[in-house]
C-alpha cells in the first residue's frame, strides 16, 4: 500500500500542472471525453467524431495519449486492420475530475462567466 504524497504548495503546482500538461492540445480533451465511460472506439468513429481533426493530429493525439498511460491502442489481426481505442483505469479516473472542474467553472459562487477565449488559450498551447 503506497503512503500519500506530502505536498508543498510549490509541489503540488508543480505537478498539478505536470497533469495537466498530459491533456494540454486542442485535441485532447476531446478525445478524452469522447472515450469516457468505458467507451471503446474505432480510429474511423474517432474521427468522425471529433469534428475538423485531420487523421495525422488524431494519429499524433492518441500516439501522446497512449504513450501518457491514458490510453489503451489494441491492433486486431484483421484484413482490413481494426484499431480500438479506449481510456485505461487511470484515464477512467479523470472523469470526476474533470466533471468537478465543470462544477467549479459553473458554480454560483463564481463573479464572473466562464468565457470560451481562456480555454482555447489553454488548449492552444
């Protein structure tokens, strides 16, 4: 059984930011919550999906994503080849976070909206 991490707030910025460098790219996230929920999906139905992605950036998305331990990639022995996609157990566990990050930005407590131009900053870095 592994201890908690101790946090400093230096570290905890630190690498609250490390992850959020993992979903950082106008793609990501997208694609993240288009597998949610134990959704698995072809490169095709991806890429259907996920409206005005190019197959080289949807490729290179879930290339980062895999490589990131989000990601599961399974290549099936099939004429023609079949590629699934879907979260793995930790990716899975972005889900609350991400919905809580929603509730945040939504909360009644906030002074002012949440615009659309931050986020695309974010996701354009």
């Amino acid at each position: 059984m592994s201890q908690s991490k101790i946090y400093t707030p230096d570290s905890a910025a630190k690498d609250v930011n490390a992850v959020l460098a993992l979903l950082r790219g106008r793609w990501k996230l997208v694609i993240v919550f288009h597998l949610f929920d134990g959704k698995v999906q072809r490169f095709s139905d991806l890429e259907r999906a996920v409206s005005g992605i190019s197959q080289k950036m949807l490729a290179q998305q879930l290339r980062g994503l895999e490589n990131d331990g989000l990601v599961i990639r399974t290549v099936y022995d099939e004429k023609p080849p079949r590629v699934d996609y879907r979260l793995t157990m930790w990716g899975q566990k972005l889900c609350p976070v991400l919905d809580g990050m929603l509730k945040w930005a939504d909360s009644p407590e906030r002074s002012a909206p949440v615009t659309i131009e931050p986020v695309r900053a974010l996701n354009e870095a």
